[in-house]
C-alpha cells in the first residue's frame, strides 16, 4: 500500500474514532414534542427581574469586609431582612453559554454546543424567556442574541453594547455594568411617556433580564481579588439597588415584583473559569419580592459542612442551596409560566412564600413536566429499537406513571399537601433518571463497536510493521494458502446483516459507520495474518528475552503516560528514568560529554510538570530571561558551526534578523502588560509586531537551508518568537530547554546507532533534509526503534503537558494573548491559545524527522511503531470510562482519550507539515517528488 493511501485511511479511521465519542457520551439530552406544563393557581408575581453578575464568586458576595460591615450593603440587607438566599451550584464547564442555558432553560447544555459558537443555538430549547408575554434584556452581545434567536414570536427585545467594549485592556470595565443600569433607567423614564410601552410594561408575566459583564471583565484582567473586582461588586450594589427603587416606583409599589440575583460561573483566584474548582462552582443566589419568602432566623445548626456559613456570618439565616438549573422553574413558578419543556430543574419550595396547595400544585406541575420529557425519550428509544430487544426502565414502567401521577393527584385533593410534595420529587427523582437510561441506552453497543474496530486497527498496523519493516523468515508460498475470496464473501455477509439490523432499527447514519467500520478493518487484519506465521516462524532466531524485555519496558512505559494524564508529575518521574538510558545502555562510556548532556536535559525539564499549570503570577522577567537564553545558544552554536564551516551570507543574514526577532519579542510582553497596567491599552506597535511574528512563523524557516541543523535552528527561532509573545512567566524556558534536549537526542542517537553495528550511518554535518533518499541505506526496523517510538511518544505527551494544555480549562489566562488583542473573543483568542501548545509540538516533530533521516529508517516504519504506541493508549481510556453524563466528564478518562485521539490526528498532520518545514525551500522550491520508502 502507498504512504499516501494508507495516511488517508489511517487518517479517516482515527477521525471517526475520535468522533464517536461525541455520539457515545456526548449527544444532545433534548427531546421535543412535549406538552408545556404550568400551575393552575394564581401566580404571586407580575413580573420578574433576573439580574446575573457575570464571574461573581459565592464568597465574594457574601463574605463581610474585616469591620464586619458588607462591600455590597443593599443585598446584604435583603439577606438579613427581605428575601431567601443560598448558593447555586453550577455544572462543568463553568462558562457563560452553559450557565446562562442552565439559568434561564433550565438544562444543562452538552458538549456539542461548543462547537456552534455563543451567538446561535446548536439545537432548539424552550426558556422562561420564550414563556414569558414579553422580555427586555441589557447586557453582553455574546450571551443575549441567542435566547432572542431561539423564542418563538418577537417578543425578546435586546439592548446590547458594542463587542468591541468586551475589552481586557480597558480602563475600567465597570462602566459595561454602568451602561445597563443607564439603560435600564432611560428605557422606565421613556415608558413613563410612551402610553403603548406603558400599557406593555403593567401587563402580566414580564422579566426584565439585566446582564452585568464587568465583574468577570475585570477578573480575568486584574484577578478577583483586585481593587477593581471588588469595586465593582460594589458598583453593582449600588446598581441594582437603584434600579428596584426606579422599578417599584414605577410599578407604583403594588408588590407584584419578584427579583432574582443570581451568578453564571465564579472565578478562581488566578481569574480563569470552566473547570470544577469551587471557587468556579459555587455562586450566590439571592430572591426577593413577590412570592418569595422572606429571610428566616435559625438557632440550629444548618445542613452544611463547608464551613462557609461562619465565615460569611450568616448563621442565623436560613441557607438554601439550589443546583443551577433549579432557578428556571422557581422563576417560571414565581410568574406562572409554563415550565420551560426541557428543564431537569426542582422547583426549591424554600423560596416559595405561598400556601401548601400552590407549592403542591407547583411540584405536581414540575413532575408532570420532566415526566413528559421522560415519555418522549421512552417513546423514541422503543420505535428505533426491536420489539425483543427493548429493555424499558423498570422502575418507570406505563403503568406506574399513571400510578404515581393517579396518586399525587389524590393526595393533592385530600389535601395532603406534603405527602403530595415528597411523592412528585421520587417522580421526578425516578424520571431524570430514566432520561439518562434511555439517553445512554446505545452507549454499550457503540461501544463494543468502537473498541473491535479499535482493536483491529491496532493489529493491522503491527502486521503492517511485522510484513513490511521487520527482518523474518517468509514463507513464499504463504500468499497463495490465504482462501482471501472467502474471507471477502464472509466479511461482505457480515456487513449486510449489520445493515439490514440497522435499517431495521432506523439508526442513525453513524451508526452504520462505527458498526461497519470493523468489517473492511479485520478483513485486512485477515489478509495479513501470514506476518504472524512469519513471526511464529522467526521466533528460534530471535532474542526472545530481550523482546520480553522491551515489551514489559514498554508495556510500563505505556502506563506511566497514562497515569501522566492524571498526574504530571509522573512526566518528572519518566525523564528522571529517561535522564538514566546512557549509563544503563552503555553509552556512557562511548559519549561521556553527550551522556552529561542528556542527563542533565532530562532533569531541567523534569522541573516543568511539577510547576503548577494555573494560578502562577505573571513573570515577564523569565520571558526575557528565555530570550536571552535562545539568543545565547543560538550564538554559541553559530560560533562553533562557523569555526568548522563558514556560513552562506544568505545563512547569515537570516539568522542575524531571527535574532534580532527573538530580542524584539523577548521584550514585547513586558512593554505590552506595562501599558496595559497603566491602562493605556495596547500598544499598536506591539500588536503589529506581534501579529506579523505570528504570519511569518511557519513561511520564514522555508528561506533557509536545508542543512540539518541550520534548518532546526532557524525554525527554533521563528516558533521561539511567537511563543515568547504567548508566555507570561516560566513557560516561556520550556522551548529553549526542550530544544537543548531535541539537540542532544539527534546526537546521541547517532551513538546509538554505532552501537547497534550500523556502519554505514552519515555524520550529521553533512545531512540535507532535500537530499534524495537512496533506498539501498534504508535499513528493516530493530528491537531498539520502539525505544526510539516510545521517546519520541513520551516527549510529546511532555510538550502538551510540560506547562499548561487544553485538558484544563481554566489554565487559559487572558493575559497570555495579550500581544495580540485585549478584546474578548473566544474563537481568535483559544487559536493562539492552540497555535502556544503545537509549538512545542513541532520541536519535537521535527526532531523526530531528523532522527528518521539520521538513522536510516523510512518515514513511515517509525511512525507505525508511533501509532501502534498512541493507540493503544487511546483504548486504555476508553476502557477506564466508567462515568456516564455529560459535562461531568470533562475532567475524567472521556477527554483524556479526546486529547489522545486529537493527539495522533495531530500527528498525522503534522508529519506532514514538519516534513514542508524540514525539507522544502521557498528560495529554491525542490519539486522533486516526496518519497516514502
């Protein structure tokens, strides 16, 4: 088979794996088609004003200053005095979008959404908001538009600022807050003579939806702990307290207003947000008005264990905690709307100021409505499934819906109002639960799909590798015994009774590709069995217990980079072992001065998995610290190249302007943070330096030589350039001293090489990547080159792991981008954020092509050894999934086996890309056809 064949299938098979894990774990929890459900009872309010601080933390609302007094006195007084107060907790990932739907939908949104940006909706959902007679929201263009996008009618009116306020850099990103509020009082004053809003506005089931981006603005730019954090809770206070009095004013005081103030996510010390600290999760909730209790006086110990309650000194208040999605029917209740039909929210009668019927109508109402979501799922799952085949949830069967439902309704007119609340919250209890039966009813099926295509893909790249890269005995005649039209025929039947079942079943069409994905994969694995009769053949003249040996090295080695996904400190403890290969192979004492070398490598970037990835202070010294060590090696490393040979004045002056590059970018960031802590914004200057660095990082190397090492050293110091404008701190070391490392590994393997017996092996001086390849020095692979695979994996999953990855969310720092651009957007400012971790990424590619090169192998046997390695880490987690949900996962082995997966594809590509930037020249553009042996 071509390279080019196999890298295309090879390819599209590792696309659907990765894939299938969005269509395993990861589909929509939506249905439609059900019923809306309201209360039949009066509703206690009239209207409704949802105000949601964006990035407020829990405590830092309600923790007092040091005097005992409160930054936010308004509030505070509610809390005593007025209203019902408790923390919301949030869900994975604590982000706008999800915390909004969360808020306002009452669901917690998957992980598919990401992909379809903030402004539109991936899937259609109900909200209180297309419930309501009529809503006026005030706040960020990137949160409002899309409940406006979703409702039904034209009754979602939005007032939003310009994108281009979003701005870190800002001198106070207060004043986001102070133009809602402003808005909020002209749009009242305005009513007050306009008669048809006027008689809009005293109509029944309105919310008015103030969102107030300033506080999380001015986290993410100045930490939550910043004077300008905390002003700017205050300055909310003082907002919301005038717009109630401005509202009940208006309204005439008739108490027909509820009020909730609520937050989207929190924010961690370090200002990022989107992983499960609790300094994310927890956020305040605070109701008051109409229909809401008010605050209740306690003597008792209270139900919670965290401590908080003291420190915020509210334990004589009554606490009354809420999931997130909870708020959405307490504000559908509170105005008696219909419970938005894709909630999984719990009415909390906590806050609920009402009689017993209504609260137990309510719940009634809150069961019947999750109950139907129940149904319809039920309902789909049994008409795509054979009549034999349905398993139903037995605890939740047709019969005893209509027994729970038959019940409550009479104990709810026997007027047993709490024995009616308890049984509806079993129902919804036993409901939710149902929904995530029949949400994950094909999960197992997929699975075992997934895994035998996985499995058999990984044993057709070993006897790819035993046929075609490895020295055994071959049976000439061996071809000829495969009954190879039988196989074809028996794969071909197997492949329509799994359509037939499919249609049947009126899958969907990805399911045919993950069910028939395994038939063509073990035809192959089949077809190619003879190379396991080869290897069986070969076995008496192989060293067995040194293959014993490699494979329980490489077996552990495996399993240490799986624990390292966990764990980064693991990485430390693998280089600690690494740092140890010459001495234990011998070739201490052939390459003392290349040995020292590698020791020492090894044990500097040990140090970088055991720095934290989150909460480090900005360190623009050690970014000019590591220019200034980039320019040095560079200098040492020129002097001695041109004492052996004189550069090409073209060489020369390249490197000489990618020099003086690197110094310019060394010092970008600290006159950048400078200005931007004066607020004075971002320099254009250093923005224009900054983007052109990034616009010309992969097309300068190609003007360079494409000698060995004047090719790497010229792409060290474009990438070094754009990734010291990406760095704040120690992370900016991590390419110099992973460069040092690469450097030394080329060489050492040279040693390596000698040692194995290879005679004919070229010094590295005099390698060109553009050079032809002579396939007569193409030599079969040897035990020692998955040493070299398993390197060569290792120091990949270290450059994504080393020093921040997109694993963590909330290791994403603003402040990283801030060379490039300070106003917030998420898509430019997470392809910087992707483009800092492949650089790494591309060190060690690169390596890896010269190491082919140096060593005499194709490019392709290496890299098989390479996928047989990440493969079979990505079926270790897929295995070690034992968690079912949605955003819940995100830390756990799911988006270890996506970052695997994305990995190896990114391999795939990247090969590619390396082999441009290694071997083609823009000033000569060889066109001599690429060759893979």
């Amino acid at each position: 088979m071509r390279m080019i064949t196999f890298f295309m299938i090879g390819l599209t098979v590792h696309v659907v794996f990765f894939l299938s894990i969005f269509d395993i774990y990861f589909t929509s929890p939506l249905v439609h088609g059900m019923t809306p459900q309201s209360t039949p009872l009066a509703p206690p309010a009239s209207r409704l004003v949802l105000v949601v601080a964006d990035g407020l933390r829990a405590d830092s609302l309600f923790t007092p200053l040091p005097n005992g007094s409160s930054r936010t006195p308004f509030l505070r007084t509610i809390i005593e005095e007025t209203g019902t107060w408790g923390v919301s907790h949030t869900r994975v990932p604590t982000e706008s979008r999800p915390g909004h739907v969360a808020l306002i939908a009452g669901f917690y949104e998957d992980v598919s959404a990401v992909a379809k940006g903030w402004k539109e909706n991936p899937v259609e959902f109900d909200s209180v908001f297309n419930e309501s007679r009529n809503t006026w929201c005030w706040g960020s263009p990137d949160i409002l538009p899309m409940f406006a996008k979703g409702a039904t009618g034209d009754h979602v009116y939005t007032h939003t600022y310009p994108a281009e306020e979003e701005d870190f850099a800002s001198t106070d990103a207060s004043r986001l807050d102070s133009w809602v509020f402003t808005q909020v009082k002209s749009f009242f004053q305005a009513a007050k003579s306009n008669s048809t809003l006027r008689a809009t506005l005293l109509e029944d089931k309105n919310i008015f939806f103030l969102h107030l981006l300033g506080i999380d603005t001015n986290g993410h730019a100045h930490r939550p702990m910043s004077q300008e954090y905390l002003d700017n809770i205050a300055l909310v206070d003082t907002g919301v307290a005038e717009a109630v009095s401005l509202i009940e004013d208006f309204f005439g005081h008739d108490g027909r207003t509820a009020y909730v103030f609520t937050s989207d996510h929190g924010m961690t010390n370090w200002g990022s947000h989107g992983a499960g600290h609790p300094s994310e999760t927890l956020t305040p909730l605070v109701a008051w008005g109409a229909g809401v209790n008010k605050a209740q006086r306690v003597t008792e110990s209270q139900p919670y264990e965290d401590g908080f309650l003291k420190d915020w000194n509210l334990e004589h208040i009554l606490r009354a905690d809420v999931n997130q999605a909870d708020i959405a029917p307490l504000m559908a209740s509170l105005l008696g709307l219909p419970i938005p039909v894709n909630s999984v929210g719990v009415i909390p009668l906590l806050y609920l100021n009402n009689s017993d019927q209504f609260k137990a109508e309510s719940m009634y109402t809150n069961a019947i409505q999750v109950l139907e979501q129940f149904k319809v799922k039920m309902t789909q799952k049994k008409e795509t499934t054979l009549p034999f085949l349905f398993t139903p949830y037995q605890l939740l069967t047709e019969s005893k819906q209509a027994e729970f439902t038959r019940k409550a309704r009479i104990l709810i007119q026997l007027e047993k109002y709490n024995d009616a609340v308890s049984l509806c919250q079993s129902l919804i209890a036993l409901s939710l639960e149902g929904l995530v039966y029949y949400h994950t009813y094909d999960r197992f099926f997929l699975g075992c799909s997934v895994v035998l295509g996985f499995i058999g893909w990984t044993s057709y790249v070993i006897l790819v590798i035993l046929r075609t890269h490895a020295s055994l005995v071959r049976h000439p005649n061996l071809a000829k015994q495969n009954p190879t039209q039988n196989l074809a025929w028996f794969c071909a039947a197997v492949a329509v009774a799994i359509t037939l079942f499919l249609l049947i079943q009126r899958s969907p069409i990805t399911y045919y590709i993950y069910c028939l994905l395994p038939v063509p994969v073990w035809y192959s694995v089949l077809k190619e069995s003879g190379a396991l009769s080869d290897l069986i053949r070969s076995a008496p003249s192989l060293p067995l217990w040194k293959c014993l040996g490699y494979f329980v090295l490489v077996a552990f080695g495996i399993e240490l980079l799986v624990v390292s996904f966990f764990h980064r400190a693991m990485l430390t403890v693998g280089l600690a072992f690494l740092s140890l290969w010459p001495l234990l192979s011998g070739l201490f004492g052939k390459a003392k001065l290349r040995s020292v070398s590698w020791f020492l490598g090894c044990q500097c970037l040990a140090a970088f998995p055991l720095m934290p990835v989150v909460g480090r202070e900005p360190n623009l010294h050690l970014v000019t610290g590591a220019g200034l060590l980039t320019l040095f090696t560079t200098a040492c490393y020129l002097w001695s190249s041109w004492r052996r040979t004189p550069l090409h004045p073209s060489d020369r002056r390249q490197f000489f302007s990618q020099m003086i590059l690197v110094a310019a970018c060394s010092y970008v960031p600290s006159l950048t943070h400078a200005s931007l802590q004066q607020k004075q914004g971002l320099p254009l200057l250093n923005q224009l330096i900054s983007w052109s660095t990034l616009a010309s990082s992969i097309f300068v190397p190609l003007l360079s030589s494409t000698r060995l090492f004047h090719r790497l050293l010229s792409i060290l110091l474009s990438l070094t350039s754009t990734y010291l404008l990406l760095s704040t701190g120690s992370e900016a070391l991590f390419p110099p001293v992973l460069s040092w490392l690469m450097f030394v590994w080329i060489n050492i393997e040279q040693e390596a090489l000698l040692a194995q017996g290879v005679s004919r092996r070229q010094e590295l001086s005099t390698l060109d990547f553009s050079a032809n390849v002579d396939i007569t020095k193409i030599r079969q692979l040897k035990l020692d080159d998955i040493r070299r695979s398993y390197f060569f994996v290792f120091f990949i999953i270290t450059a994504f792991f080393g020093t921040g990855n997109i694993a963590s969310i909330n290791s994403f720092d603003p402040a990283s981008v801030y060379c490039f651009l300070t106003v917030f957007n998420p898509f430019i400012m997470g392809g910087l954020m992707m483009w800092k971790v492949i650089i790494p990424f591309i060190i060690v590619m690169c390596t890896f092509e010269t190491i082919q090169v140096a060593t005499q192998l194709s490019s392709r046997s290496l890299f098989l050894i390479v996928l047989v390695i990440s493969d079979v880490m990505a079926l270790h987690f897929f295995f070690l999934v034992k968690d079912y949900g949605s955003w819940l996962d995100i830390g756990t082995s799911i988006s270890h086996y996506v970052i695997v997966m994305s990995m190896t594809i990114f391999l795939m590509l990247l090969s590619v890309v390396t082999h441009v930037l290694t071997s083609k020249r823009l000033a000569l553009w060889n066109r001599s056809k690429m060759h893979f042996p």
